[in-house]
C-alpha cells in the first residue's frame, strides 16, 4: 500500500501546557479547540478547569470545558469539548498581571506533559508562552522552555522555528549581539548541522536534506576584510558537515539568503544568531511560525510568540500560531512513528 492510500496512523492526543496564565494562552487555546478539525488529531490542555471556563465565559466563546482523568479520555470527548487534565492555581488569576503563586504550576504542567509525551499516553506536547521573568523570580534557573526540556529529557536540544517555505535554526540564541563572535565554535555549528539533517530526515520526511550556513559578518566577512569568522569557523565547520555526506554550502551572506530563489537551494538555514534567523522568518509569516525542538526523545512545538500580556482577557488574541504549532506537532508526531523513531506511540 502506497502512502498515498495508506489508512492514517493512530496517535495519542497532544498535551497543551497552560503557559503564564495572565497571558494569552488559555483564550487561543480555546480558540484553537473551536478551529478544531478533528480529522488532524486531538489534544487536551493541562490546566485549571475553572479558569478556563470563567475564561470562555468572559469571553463570550462557546467552549464546553470537561474535566478528563487520563488523556486516553481525551480522544472521545474532544469532537465536544475541550479535555483539560487538572492542576489547581492557588490564586486566581489576573489579566495580564503574572502572579508569582502560580508559577510553581506553570512549571509542573511542563513537566506534566513532557512525562505524559515520555510515557506514550501524549504523542507530542505544545507549550502556551511562559512569563520568564515571573519564573526566574520563583527559582527557575532555565532561560526557557528548551533549555528546561533538554534538562529533563537529558538531552542537548536544538531551536528551530519554520513556516511554510522557510525553517532556520539560529546556532547562539538568547545572547547579546555583543557576545555572539566568542560563542561560535566550529563543533557548535557542526552539532547544529547534524541535529538539523536528522531531523530534517525524521521529522519532515526528506531523505537527502539540504542546509544553508548563513556567514555572521556583511558579505561572508570580505575576504578578511570585515571579519575572519567565516575563514576560521563557519567554512570550517561547512567542510566538516560536508564530509559526513550533507549537502550543505556556505558560509554565504545572510543578506541574499532569503530571497524566494535562493530559498529554493535548501530546505534549512542554520544562522549565527537569534535576529539573522528570526527576522526573514517572521517577515515572511509573522502569524503562522512555529518553534520546533529537536534533539528531544519527544515532539515539542510551541507558538512562536510571547505571552502579550498587553491584550491578554481582551478577545483579540490571534490562535493562528498555536494551529499552526498543533497541526505541526500532529505531522511530526506521525513522521516519527512511520520512520520508527517516535518514543511514544498510540
């Protein structure tokens, strides 16, 4: 039977975090629950029952919440309503006012899901966005979701955000431009670029990946001229990935990297840090990009935007990049199962 006209493959629902929950997270939750199309998977969130019916009356969104006790229960209820796993906050919540009392359950719904995903009885987890400075004042001593995940999971995880025609992995993250030159290392870009080609090969389903290595300094450093990285690091570290058989070329300047032709030569883009691979992806599709974490024993997205406590409880939330990040955990879920390399399964 050809994949074409292969029967779909069965998976457990995707786990939801709650993320702040001053934030937007509850209301494009239930917004996403009402764009639902029950043929692409199921998912429950892992949250307050009541918040989140309090949240949907405010709202006016005709959104039934059913408490469920495990998620297999999920699957048959979310066709009319929206499953929600339990965990209390111990204070009520505040539109856009992030309360340090219910940070603790911020956190135990990550950790709640990443369980559930390791277990099998989610086959991905999506996290809402998270209020950093309201945990890091609560002890939490990760920058974020993917460097909290990798500690769990024990491994070493990478970031790559994607929308349709463009997926970039930035190699150094959340740092100031400043510090970048003296964070790139040889054996970091290659790491990247291998995570990259696996999951390129397991995740999307293309069998012979393509990277592009975007250079750090104006038009690949000028021979020397306005920077040595390239010579010393980038092409480097492109050789090296060139002999372990990855199609890959660069260093080349980011400047025409991203044009639609030249988007065309590579199915990813490593970039050098945050901004030089974030900005073309969210001009491109500021709406629809999803933060994808590779390197993890399980399926991780999230929405690629922040918490906006600035309209949070308003009603103008827009779910699209939390779809977007639902529909991408479901297809990579399925990838991996088809492949044989998914940790949980059905």
């Amino acid at each position: 039977m050809s994949p074409a006209t292969s029967p779909p493959i069965a998976l457990s629902p995707i786990a939801l975090t709650m993320g702040e929950p001053a934030g937007i997270g509850g209301e494009i939750a239930l917004k996403a629950w009402r764009s639902r199309d029950t043929g692409s998977g199921s998912f429950f969130v892992i949250d307050d029952p009541s918040r989140l019916g309090s949240l949907a009356s405010q709202l006016e969104l005709d959104v039934p919440i059913v408490e469920i006790a495990s998620p297999r229960d999920a699957t048959s209820i979310f066709a009319h309503a929206l499953p929600v796993l339990p965990l209390s906050l111990p204070t009520p919540v505040r539109d856009g006012v992030p309360d340090a009392q219910n940070a603790p359950v911020v956190i135990d719904a990550i950790e709640l899901a990443a369980k559930l995903c390791l277990s099998g009885e989610a086959s991905a987890m999506v996290t809402n966005p998270i209020h950093k400075a309201t945990l890091t004042g609560t002890g939490f001593a990760h920058p974020g979701h993917t460097e909290f995940l990798g500690a769990l999971a024990g491994a070493k995880p990478t970031m790559m955000l994607a929308v349709t025609g463009l997926r970039v992995v930035p190699v150094t993250v959340h740092l100031r431009l400043a510090d970048v030159p003296n964070h790139l290392t040889k054996a970091a870009i290659v790491e990247a670029g291998l995570a990259i080609a696996q999951a390129l090969r397991s995740d999307f389903g293309i069998e012979e990946p393509r990277l592009a290595v975007a250079a750090l300094n104006p038009h690949a450093g000028e021979s020397g001229t306005l920077g040595g990285e390239e010579a010393t690091i980038i092409a480097p570290a492109v050789a090296a990935l060139q002999s372990k058989g990855i199609q890959v070329f660069g260093p080349a300047p980011a400047d025409t990297l991203f044009h639609e032709a030249a988007r065309a030569r590579f199915d990813a883009a490593l970039c050098m840090y945050h901004d030089q691979a974030l900005i073309p992806l969210k001009t491109l599709d500021f709406a629809h990009g999803v933060n994808i974490t590779l390197g993890l024993p399980f399926v991780r997205t999230s929405p690629d935007h922040g918490t906006a406590l600035d309209i949070a409880g308003a009603g103008r939330a827009d779910p699209s990049s939390l779809i977007a990040a639902l529909r991408m955990a479901g297809k990579i879920a399925r990838n991996r199962r088809r492949e044989g390399t998914a940790t949980q399964v059905a």
